[in-house]
C-alpha cells in the first residue's frame, strides 16, 4: 500500500514535497485531480492517479494546463473537492481560464498548485506564478516545511469553500522535490454525490448560473471575500514569528528560503539580534500581523526567490501604516542586497544578514567555489547536456539538420518545449533556432511561413513532440493551414511525454489511472486538417532525411511523423535490438576520412573515444543498441547484429 | 602566395561562402562531410583536421601551377594560352549512331568506349542526367554504357566525386571524362600533396577533358525555363559557336534564349576560372571551329592531345578507324589562343574587381608566369 493512504494517523513518514500535498489532498477529501505534466509538479497528479482506485478519485492528464483547470473546476461546480496541479509556465496557458474562472467563483473547494522553478533548473525560464493571486484576486499560501504542505493544502479546501473561490498553493522546485517528515492526519472518508445546480438565483453563490455577470456585484463580492481572508489570515498558525521582541533586523521570508533563512541565522550565531517572520500566507497579507512586527524594529530583509513580490507588498503597507510603525530601511532585491535572478541558499541570506549587520562573516573562503569544482571534477566524469543513448531525437534531428544544409537555402527550426528544446545545444547539432513555449514553434512557423511575400526565401520547419502536438501545436497548425503559409511540421512522436516521465497522452491507449481510453492518431488528424502527412522512423537515416528534403521543397503546410519508441520507455529499457560494437582494424579515428564522426559529431554517450588505441568503442554499459551509429560510420567499422 | 594545405574551415571559409565551388566533387566521398545534393557541394558538419584533403584537392585553393605543369607535360609543348599543346586535330566519331547520341562529333564518348574495349581502363566515368535535368557523375564499365551517356550537361555533375567513390572500390585503372575543374583537382590529387592519403589515385589512367566557359546554377536555370519549357522535356542544349545565345533542344522543337538572359544565372564560380580548355588533361576536347554552318560544325570536335597517353589514345583510334578526322582550317588554333586568353583576362579582371588588390588573385598564383604574362 502507498504510504500516501497510510490510515495510522498520527504516524511520521518521510515524504517528498510533492506527496505532503497529496496527502494533505487526500485528507481533504479531494475528489478529482488533472494536470499537466511539467517539472517540479509532475508527480502530484502521478501520485493520486496511483491511488485513485483505492480513494475513488478521478485523476486525469488533461490535454493540457487550461483544460485541467477547466476539468478541475466542474467538479467544483458539482460541489465536489478538486485539485489541479502544474508548473508555472502551465499557470501561464491555464490564465485564461483561471480569470474567468475567479470572477465568476467556485462552489465544492478548488486548489491550484503551481510549482515554481527558480533557477530555471527544469525550464527554460524563471517564471512566476505568485503574481496570478494578486492578478486574479484569490488567496495564495506558500508552505514553509513539509508537514506545511501537507497541512496547509488540506486547509486550503476549507478556505476555498469559505470563501467559495479558488484557493492558489505554490510551491518551488526545492520544496516539491525535497523530502522531510510528515505528521500523517485523519484521511477523509467522505462521499459526496456530485451534483450541479444552476436554476437558483443568478446571484445565488451555490445554486445560480456560473457566471461573472453581473460584473459589478460579483467583483465587488470577491473583493469582500479577499478582506474576509485577510482577516483569517491575521490568526493564521502558518504565519510564525522566532526572535527577540526588538530585533535588530527583521527578516521577512517564505517558502523554501524560510529554511535558508533560518540556517542564516544560526550559523550567524544572531539568533538574539534577528527576527524571522516567516509567512505562510503571501496575498493577500495579514495588514496588522506585519504592522505589529515592522513596528518592532526599523531594519527589514525580506528574502524570497526570483521576483520582489513580497517585498514589493510589504512595502506597500508599510507606506500605508507610515504613521503608525514610522520609516524603515528596506533591504531586498530591489537595492541589491539579495539578487533577483536564481534561487537562494543559506550562504546568500547569511551574506545578506552579515552585510546589513556590519558583521564580518564570509560565508565561503574566496577559493571554496573554485576548490569545490575542481574537486567535483576530479571526482564527477564532465558529463555534457546531451540526449539518452539510443535517443529518437539524435536520430531525427541528424536527419533535419542535415535536410536542412542540403537543402541550401538557410532554413531553420522553431522550437518549444520538451526533451527537444535541447536541440538547441550541440547535442541537437544546434538546430533550434528560436525557442519558446509550448506549441509556440508552430506559431511562430507559421508566421514564417507568410513571410516569402516580403521575399523571404528560407524554408521555416517546427518540431513538436507527441504530447505537445495535443497541448497545443493544433491551433497553430489549423492558422497554417487555413492561411496558407509554407511550413514542414516534424512531429518528435516518441510514445509518451516522455521529459517529465512517460504520463499518458491523447495519443496513447491508457490514461493516468491506467484505464483503456481511445488513442488519437496524429497522423489523421494532420490529415484531416487538410496537410500533406508523412511517416517516417527516424531510425532509417537517409530515408527520414530524403523525405524531409522532399517535403521542404513543397509549398503549403506538410508534416513529417517521426516514430520512433523513447529510449527509456518501460518497453524498450528492458532489451537491446543491436548488440553493437568497432571492428578498431577498420575504424578510421582521427584521420582525414572520418575524424571521429561518431563521437565527435553525432556523439551518443553509447560511443566513446578511447584516446590511447585512438579509435571508437561502443560501451556495453551504456549503449541501447539502437545500432543507429552503424548507419553513419564511413568505414563500416561499426557493426550491429541483432539481438535474438 | 602560400600554398599551405589546411582544413575544412578554410574551404568553407575560402570556397564556398566566397561563391567559389565549381561543384567539382573533389572534396565529396572523401569522408561524412561534405555531400553533393542538387547541383551543390554541401557541408553538414565540421571538421577540425588541420590539414584535409578536401582543402588540397580543390581546384579553386591555391596550387603551384608551374610545378604541376613541370610534372605533367613535356616543357617544348607549353603554350601559356591553352597549356601543353602536343597535337592539335579537328575529328568525329567515324560511327554516326555515336554523333547522334553525343554532343557534337561524339569524339569523347568514342574515346572513352576505346580505352574501355581496349583495357586501358576499367572504369570509366562520365556524366547522366537525373530526376528534373540534375546531373550526377557515375562509374560504367563498358563502352555502350559511355554511349548511352553522351551529351553535355551544363549543370554541375560533381564527376570527381565519383572519382573519389570508384577509386575506393574494386576498380583497377579508372579514366575520367571532365571539365576544367575537374580535370584541375584530379590533377592536385596526382601531386600527392598528403602522400600517406593519396586517395589511390594511381588508379587513373586518362583524363579526357572538355573545354568550358561556364556551367549554370540550377535552381536558377529552372526559374528561367519555368515560364518556357518543362523540364522533362529538356533533350539537350548548347552555346552555338560565335552566336551569342543559347539554344535548349526539348521535345517540342529548340528554344533560343538570348546570351544576356542566360550569363546570370552561370555558377558564380564560373566568372573567375581561368582555364577553358582543360590544361591538365591527357586530352581535350571542344566543339570545332571550322567555319562552317552550325549545322555542320556541330558534328565536328577540335582536340588537344597534351600528353604522351592523350597521344597513345589518339593513334589507337586512328588505327582502329574510331575517329575520323579533317585538317583544321588556317588560324583556328589562334582563334582558340586568343579566345582562351581573353577569358583568362576577363576572369583575372573579375578576381581583381573582388579582392581590389590586382597582387591578390585569391586562389590564382600571381608569380605564375602564365598569369604574369596576361596581367603585367
Ligand atoms: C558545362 C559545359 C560547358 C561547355 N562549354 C563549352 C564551350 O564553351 N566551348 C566548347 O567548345 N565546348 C564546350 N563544352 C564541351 C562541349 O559541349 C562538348 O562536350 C565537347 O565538344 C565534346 O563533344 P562530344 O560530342 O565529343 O561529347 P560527347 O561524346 O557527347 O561526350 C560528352 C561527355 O562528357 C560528359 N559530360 C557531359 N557533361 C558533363 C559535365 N557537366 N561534367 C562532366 N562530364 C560531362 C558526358 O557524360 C560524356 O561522357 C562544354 C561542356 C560542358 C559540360
Ligand atoms: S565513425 Fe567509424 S571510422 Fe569514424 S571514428 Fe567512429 S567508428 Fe571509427
Ligand atoms: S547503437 Fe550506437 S547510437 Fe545506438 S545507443 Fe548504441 S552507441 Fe548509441
Ligand atoms: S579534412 Fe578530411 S575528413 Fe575533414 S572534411 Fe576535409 S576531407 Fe573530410
Ligand atoms: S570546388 Fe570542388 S573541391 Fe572545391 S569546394 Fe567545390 S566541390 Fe569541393
């Protein structure tokens, strides 16, 4: 049994993040999840399809992040509990969605859990999701610890239904993927029958239509709801204050850097001189709980990730109160003292503290960072961003770079997001020329594809991979199309999203609760749209490359399948098709001929480059035998037999 | 001018993005990295090798041209309009089914199927005609298979990257039917500049090469024919001695499209090359000058046999009645010099024009004394 439906309360486990929310869900009695999958948030939903049977939830990976809010919100309508979970940049499709939805209110409780990634460690921004809350006039909390999040998301239903509105939690990747202790409480057992009633009064918060109109009594409720919760959130146990009563300093923080805060302070030894107010509940803020602490002192820090958003609202009152808790100096992110890019870390805040303090303290010897690597170095192999042996994409994106020279006329990809944005890097033979969101290589192709007319003369080619073609590559395929514009669509179908780990998609047989659904076949629906469609294995080299090379030569919009299996897929993993080795009599190496074609150009990390012998090796270890490199060796010194 | 061999940086550097790529093919099949497509060398992926044979091979880097003639051809026969001229001869196909299927006397092809049914070589490559009049280089063994290959191809044919496949596999002695560029890089593969990767080019036996003025681009050669013709219909073309225009023979009759339509879309690399006869070849071949009707001249080639092979081929021919052959008329050999001359002039011109250093020729040796001798 999943720990996460453990039914001893009471009992301590170790969870990750990402599971305290499940289970302060579970707790809560939620009733239907969807997401969409997206680094740090994935495995939330993962993690209640997994139970869904046991807890009689539906769980689902919707199409994408605005359909599972949509998803997530009828259940609400139907006075159920649900949740809807995913990263930032998925907060940023669901906006739309999420606007309409706030004006017009919630009925059964409604979380959204955003997850932040500071650092950009699994994006390819820093976006943030806090400013929605204050966009959209909802309530935002931010866990501080794990057993927080659990409690504070099993709280969070009840105050959206307070309130009837949505109710946002947000968590960073620190948070989400880091583990700690958690307290286990009462699961919920209970049953509600969904129902949705709509023949009450309009404005009839339970029983009336859903809708935002009429505008003025409805904004005006919702705003008299957000002063009703900052005034749950004067008394709220999410909101601690640790430190002398005069401090010399007060620092304000939440979320991950709570933790970093605190580590600051003790490893400053400042635990007497340095108040830590740390919050739980970010917006709105609990306007006489922090007037009671600014008051206290006349230094404040506040310490959070990425972007001033605390700051700027703590700043903010503190101009409203003037009068009353008299002028401070703020230190932050907006004069410096802390960045305002990149997550923090204990040492950072340390310096902070010290800095302000006037105490000497250096956090690291100047050479630490210097020593650190080297010795990561000695000790770690240099490992450089690349695809997975055996990967599809090196395949297909051999194939596309070089259709793309051949074809001579300058050609480039749009990109978005997936495994494949890394073909922006030499690993992809640095084929992306432009990256953004999701789908958004379709779109901006497609407006590339309108540009001969200006007389543009390059081809324009996006990529898109499976899941992403459902998320959100149709729209922009169907503006193409209908607009005529001259574009190559090469659809990166690997079965499966396989970036955040393999969750079900359109085009698959089963979903998240692994039930047997109607899979959606792309190459149909490209049809049907009206494009030329073709399918190729990326695997056949100079076929997929042929096709390509046809297919850029013709006007209109035309779509190239690649299907082929993601190397960690649960069916490939298991077994090898080739079993792959150099004959080193034939391996030309470094001469003029070849000059390490293999390792030094299409660089599989199955291959390596045995600098003594000055010849190609295939490490058994590594390589998945897709015996792809056999294809590309101009010596027939690789060679592939097939597993029987 | 420095004559250091260096890499695939350099080509790119020097030849292709300075427009310069004849499409030779010397520098395709060597290795994974350069590929001809189209009517174009392409490179997919770099290389680091300092010193490559794609960069010592192709005709438009530099080349000590005096120690290529010293090595090639005997120094009494040196001319410095047309190169090494040991004979001089206007000649035809004897058989008239090989006139029918060639360009113009079908003196090549003739040539070609000898040395084939003769065993001088086993391998002989020429030029066929693709998909939408795109040209490739292949490899035959036999005498009709050259026939069936006749005719001029103005688009690039990347012949020597033929060469460089054939030279690789099983075949023994292996001679080459090529353009000026081509016959120049085949010519720096025999200089063994990188001896230990001399790219088996002992295998070749005969070079015969064809004069040229220019060869054209091909995307923009069918933009110009789209309005005009399909191109399937295309049976061959040519550049009518004296007149200026150029006629395409189709299926439908025979389009003339004037000189001033047709010099803009030659391949860039064309402007500036200063060899239309082929020096470096064993033989070379044009059409004739015999000042006659077009309809008539047409059916004759004018030869240079430039070495003692070249020779050897000519007097087989002769002997076995291959060839025919006719005197050339008074002063056509001149008229050839002073034709050839005047495009080593303008193209040294146009080279000028480029670097606007008349002391920097970019790929032409300056010191040369036959570059000397038309510049100063
Ligand atoms: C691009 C080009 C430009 C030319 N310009 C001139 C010119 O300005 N003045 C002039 O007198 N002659 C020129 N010629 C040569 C002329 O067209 C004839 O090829 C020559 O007269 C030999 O005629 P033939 O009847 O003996 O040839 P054929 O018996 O028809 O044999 C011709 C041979 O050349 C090969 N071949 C055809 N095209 C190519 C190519 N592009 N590259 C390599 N091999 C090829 C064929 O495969 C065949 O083997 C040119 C040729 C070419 C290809
Ligand atoms: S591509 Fe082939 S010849 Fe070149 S280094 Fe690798 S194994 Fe050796
Ligand atoms: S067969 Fe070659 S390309 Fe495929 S995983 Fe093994 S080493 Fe890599
Ligand atoms: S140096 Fe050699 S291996 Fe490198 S591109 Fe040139 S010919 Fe190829
Ligand atoms: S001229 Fe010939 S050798 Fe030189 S780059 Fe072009 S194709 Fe290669």
């Amino acid at each position: 049994m999943s720990k996460l439906i453990d039914p001893r309360e009471g009992v301590r486990v170790l969870l990750m993040g990402n599971e305290a929310i499940v289970r302060g869900a579970l707790e809560a009695g939620v009733n239907v999840a969807a997401g969409y999958p997206g680094t740090p948030s994935s495995e939330i939903v993962q993690n209640l399809a997994d139970v869904a049977g046991e807890r009689n939830l539906y769980v689902e990976w919707s199409v994408n992040e605005k359909v599972a809010m949509e998803v997530a919100a009828a259940a609400s309508f139907a006075k159920l509990r649900s949740l809807c979970a995913m990263k930032q940049n998925g907060v940023n499709v669901a906006s739309d969605f999420l606007l309409h939805l706030t004006a017009a209110g919630t009925r059964g409780g409604m979380v959204l859990v955003a997850c932040d990634d500071p650092g950009a460690l699994s994006s390819v921004n820093e976006g943030e999701s806090r400013h929605f809350a204050r966009m959209v006039e909802v309530p935002l909390l931010e866990p501080g610890d794990f057993q927080e999040a659990k409690d504070m998301t099993k709280w969070a239903f009840e105050l959206s239904e307070e309130i009837r509105n949505l109710v946002v939690l947000r968590s960073v990747t620190r948070m989400s993927h880091a583990s700690g202790n958690v307290t286990l409480g009462r699961l919920s057992d209970a049953q509600p029958k969904a129902e949705f009633k709509y023949d009450g009064f309009i404005l009839d918060p339970l029983e009336g239509p859903v809708v935002s109109a009429p505008v003025p009594y409805k904004h005006t409720l919702q705003q008299e709801k957000l002063k009703r919760v900052r005034e749950i959130f004067e008394g709220s146990p999410f909101n601690t204050y640790a430190g002398p009563e005069k401090p010399d300093l007060l620092v304000v923080t939440s979320s991950a850097c709570t933790l970093y805060s605190r580590e600051a302070i003790h490893v400053l030894g400042v635990k007497d001189r340095v108040g830590l107010l740390k919050l739980g509940t970010t917006w709105p803020l609990p306007p006489e709980l922090l007037k009671r602490h600014l008051a206290s002192t006349d230094r404040v820090l506040i310490v959070e990730e990425v972007i001033p958003f605390l700051e700027e609202n703590v700043k903010i009152l503190a101009a409203e109160t003037a009068l009353e808790i008299g002028a401070k100096t703020f230190f932050g992110k907006n004069d410096g003292t802390l960045p305002s890019i990149g997550e923090l870390n204990p040492d950072l805040v340390a310096a902070a503290i010290a800095k302000i303090l006037g105490i000497d303290h250096v956090a690291m010897p100047p050479d630490y960072e210097k020593k650190a690597t080297l010795m990561s170095f000695a000790k770690a192999p240099n490992r450089e961003l690349t695809f997975c042996p055996g990967c599809p994409h090196r395949a297909s994106f051999w194939a596309i770079h070089h259709a793309l020279l051949m074809d001579n006329r300058l050609g480039f990809v749009c990109g978005d997001i997936g495994c494949y944005s890394m073909a922006a890097l030499p690993c992809g033979f640095s084929t992306l020329k432009t990256l953004h969101a999701m789908g958004s290589g379709a779109g901006v192709a497609s407006g590339f594809g309108q540009l001969h007319r200006f007389g543009m003369e390059q081809p324009a080619m996006t990529v898109c991979g499976d899941s992403t073609f459902f998320a959100s590559v149709m729209p922009a395929l169907v503006n193409a199309i209908h607009h005529r514009a001259d574009l190559t669509v090469v659809v990166l179908d690997n079965s499966g999203t396989a970036m955040t780990g393999f969750q079900p998609h359109p085009g698959l047989k089963v979903n998240a609760m692994g039930g047997d659904v109607p899979a959606l076949d792309i190459a149909r629906i490209c049809a049907a749209m009206g494009a030329k469609v073709e399918v190729r294995d990326p695997f056949q080299l100079e076929e997929a490359r042929g096709t390509l090379i046809g297919l850029l030569e013709e006007k209109g919009v035309k779509v190239l399948i690649m299907r082929q299996m993601c190397a960690l897929s649960p069916e490939k993993r298991a077994k090898k098709k080739y079993e792959v080795q150099v004959d080193e009599a034939l391996c030309l190496g470094e001469t003029c001929g070849c000059n390490r074609l293999c390792t030094r150009v299409f660089r599989c990390p199955g291959l390596v480059w045995d600098k003594e012998r000055k010849k190609a090796r295939v490490d058994e270890v590594l390589c998945a035998g897709c015996g792809v490199c056999a294809l590309i060796c101009p010596a027939e010194a690789i060679r592939k037999e097939e597993v029987a | 001018m420095e004559m250091t061999i260096m890499g695939q940086k350099e080509l790119q550097e020097r030849v292709h993005r300075a427009q310069l790529c004849t499409g030779c093919g010397a520098c395709v099949n060597l290795c994974p990295y350069q590929v001809f497509y189209q009517d174009q060398t392409i490179v997919l992926d770099a290389c680091d090798i300092k010193e490559g044979r794609c960069f010592a091979f192709c005709p438009r880097t530099p080349a000590d041209l005096e120690a290529m003639r010293r090595r090639f051809f005997a120094p009494g026969d040196l001319t410095p309009e047309i190169g090494a001229v040991k004979g001089y001869l206007i000649a035809r196909a004897a058989d008239a089914a090989i006139r029918t299927g060639a360009q113009h006397g079908g003196t090549v092809s003739a040539l070609m199927a000898l040395a084939l049914a003769e065993g001088l070589i086993d391998t002989a490559i020429v030029a066929e005609g693709a998909d939408r009049f795109l040209q490739q280089g292949v490899a035959v063994g036999d005498g009709a298979e050259v026939l069936k290959r006749g005719k001029s191809k103005f688009i690039t044919a990347a012949t020597v990257a033929a060469f460089n496949r054939a030279a690789k596999g099983p075949a023994g002695a292996i001679g080459v039917v090529a353009t000026p560029c081509q016959v120049f890089a085949l010519a720096k593969m025999r200089m063994k500049p990188l001896p230990e990767r001399d790219n088996n080019i002992d295998k070749l036996k005969l070079v015969i090469g064809l004069f040229c003025g220019w060869a054209l681009d091909w995307r923009k050669f069918t933009a110009l024919l789209a309005a005009r013709t399909a191109l399937e219909d295309i049976t061959g073309m040519d550049i009518p001695q004296g007149r200026r225009l150029v006629v395409i023979y189709t299926r439908n009759g025979a389009l003339e499209i004037p000189w001033d339509e047709v010099a803009p879309i030659a391949r860039e690399a064309c402007g500036v090359c200063v060899d239309t006869t082929a020096e470096f070849a064993d033989l070379s071949v044009g059409s004739a000058r015999i000042g006659e009707t077009w309809e008539t001249t047409r059916t004759w080639n004018q030869v240079i046999v430039r070495t003692e092979a070249g020779q050897a081929l000519i007097d087989l021919a002769r002997r076995k009645g291959v060839l025919e052959f006719r005197e050339p008329p008074a002063g056509v050999l001149d008229e050839l010099k002073a034709a050839a001359r005047d495009k080593k002039k303008a193209s040294l011109e146009k080279i000028i024009a480029r670097t606007g250093n008349p002391e920097d020729l970019i790929y032409v040796d300056r010191r040369d004394p036959v570059i000397r001798a038309i510049l100063d």
